[in-house]
C-alpha cells in the first residue's frame, strides 16, 4: 500500500513541476528572443522546451506564435553573418595565411558553412563562419 502511494505522490509531482515555455508575443522568424517574450505555460507537452535559459538569446527559425510551445528544431544560434555582408575571407595552411575581402552569399551563425564570393576575383568559395565574422576557407 505504501509503495502505491508514494508511486501515485512522485507522479503527481511531476506533473507539477512540467511547465512549458511559450511566446508571449508572437515573435517573427530571424528574431532574436528576450527573456520578456517568453512565459511559462503549464502542461506537459512531448517535446517542448521547459527551461527558459535554452530560448533566451537565440534566434526563431519559423514564426513562434503566442501560447504555442516552443521546440528545439524552432530555435537556432543568431546569425552573424548576413546575405551581402562585406566579410574577410581567410586561407589557412600550415605557417601561410592569406586573407581578402568577399561578400556573403547566406547569412548564418558561427561555425556554419556558408558561400561567399572573393571581391577581386568574382570566384565563390565555401568557409566556415568563425567567432569574429570571418569566414575560413576550406
């Protein structure tokens, strides 16, 4: 009988305790989400987000509408990178580095892939967005 009881008291529990996070605006793709946008809903939804500081600071991928929770996939790091920036280009290998100026093709967040075209040759490139807004040339 105690077994059945303390079994019945931890679900109930955890049911309390599974708030979800929501908008509390709707918040437009490419947005970057405060901690004001976002309030906590309760219920326990398969696979929505329930700690607040994984939202905070990143950017909507998609629409995110008031009340509705808020998934993973719906989120992304900020871009830093945007299409037409003027971005530098950088070539490693080894002791040589060679470095020019190129304007971005995408737009994206740190360590993605991006294309990017070398302003004095006119030839696109891929790189990897570094921390500092530079793209590594592969």
């Amino acid at each position: 009988m105690k077994k059945i009881i303390l079994i019945m008291l931890f679900g109930a529990c955890s049911s309390a305790l599974a708030d979800v996070i929501v908008p509390a605006r709707t918040i437009r793709a490419r947005e970057v989400i405060n901690p004001e946008d976002l309030v906590r809903k309760p219920g326990d939804i398969s696979g929505a987000i329930s700690d607040p500081k994984l939202v905070i600071g990143q950017e909507a991928r998609v629409v995110l509408y008031v009340g509705r929770p808020i998934r993973p996939g719906d989120l992304r790091s900020p871009a830093i990178v945007a299409r037409n920036d003027l971005v530098t280009l950088v070539f490693s290998r080894g002791p040589l580095r060679i470095s020019t100026e190129g304007r971005a093709l995408g737009r994206g967040s740190v360590g993605e892939s991006i294309r990017a075209m070398n302003l004095i040759s006119r030839v696109t490139v891929s790189g990897t967005i570094q921390a500092n807004g530079s793209i590594e040339v592969h």
